[in-house]
C-alpha cells in the first residue's frame, strides 16, 4: 500500500520541531524496549477497504497518556514499527493495513476485519524522561489552505501554505504534490481528493 505523498510531506515537517540535523532534541529516540507514553486518535482510514471510512473509534485524549513497552507485543505490530525512532515532543501519523493491525479478527465491534487504520501519535514521554506537551486533535490541513473558504484548493493556495507555515523549510510546494492530488485534472483539489489531514467529512472544513 502506497503512504499518499502529501501525508509524507506533512509528516517530515512535523517531525523538524523535534529534529535538528537528524537528531532528536529532546535526547535520543524511542527504541525497542523503551517504556514510552503517547497520546493519539484512531480512524478508519480512507483507503481501508472496510469499515466507515474516517470513523474515530478510540482516542486517548479523554483518558490521558497511554504507556506502553516499544517492541514487546504488547500493541500491534504498525504501533511497535512506527513508534521506533521516534523522538520525544513528535507528532506523526501511521497508516496502518490490516497486517500490521487487527488482521481478518478485527477488534471489537468498531473495527471490523481487514480494516486499514490512521493513528495520530503524539511521543510525549520515553522512560524518565517527559515532555510538557498540549495533546491536540488531527490537523485541518484542508481548511488551513482553503483560505477563501470555497471547498477547493488552488495551486497559489497550496503555494501560500507552504511558505508561510514552513517559510525556513519550503520556499515552493514539493514537486509533483498538487499534480498528485488533484486527481481529476481539473487545476483545483476538491476536499474527496485531499489526501492530507482534513477532518472526518467535507461538513468539517
């Protein structure tokens, strides 16, 4: 399965805020057998082939931090991968298929079988050592862009976006980004067409 381009994109420059030179600032990254904490949101993603696509079905933000032994089994097999080497005060997003999920078993009656799943994680603690960290719900991206509130992001939308939210990292969008989500060619990217953080329905933007 093919991770979307901009969900890439986004979540290099998520992790800049933790990295500097490649390296973590907040201490070394996560790694088997660390005890960490996070912080995340659950949804069916939008290229599972089961399930309602965009469905929230756990969060940790009601309950707190959930802790965990990196590479122990203790959570499934795309938590343990995409969790490792991660650093401390990181957001990442893990697309996750079903066999690195919850398989043909599924979980609960929330999940079903064969379920591809997206986990917003926030790393707000490795061992001892902890960050003071604001857990916050998936990004709008789509609306962030959209500046003329119109349902559809243009290439100067794009464009503006990215120089001024990454001005120190990105002075033109990445090559090939719009092209790649604007689907159906039609110069514009339509909220069904953005594969980026947008909110569960086209209600939210």
């Amino acid at each position: 399965m093919q991770i979307p381009f901009i969900a890439l994109v986004l979540a290099l420059l998520s992790a800049v805020f933790a990295q500097k030179d490649g390296r973590c600032v907040n201490g070394v990254p996560a790694t088997v057998g660390d005890t960490v904490g996070v912080h995340y949101s659950g949804y069916i993603d939008k290229s599972s082939a089961a399930g309602e696509h965009g469905k929230m079905f756990d969060s940790s933000l009601k309950r707190g931090p959930f802790t965990f032994r990196l590479g122990s089994g203790q959570v499934i097999k795309g938590w343990d991968q995409g969790i490792d080497g991660m650093c401390l005060g990181e957001k990442k997003t893990l697309t996750i298929p079903p066999e690195l999920g919850y398989g043909a078993r599924g979980a609960g009656k929330d999940i079903p079988p064969n379920a591809t799943l997206r986990f917003t994680v926030d790393l707000i603690s490795i061992n001892d050592n902890k960050i003071a960290l604001e857990p916050t719900a998936e990004p709008n991206i789509f609306r962030e862009m959209d500046t003329n509130n119109d349902q559809h992001i243009t290439e100067e939308e794009m464009q503006a976006w990215f120089t001024n939210t990454h001005p120190d990292k990105l002075t033109s969008i990445p090559q090939g980004l719009f092209e790649r989500e604007d689907k159906n060619g039609d110069k514009v990217i339509s909220w069904e067409e953005f594969d980026g953080p947008k909110g569960d329905s086209a209600r939210s933007v």
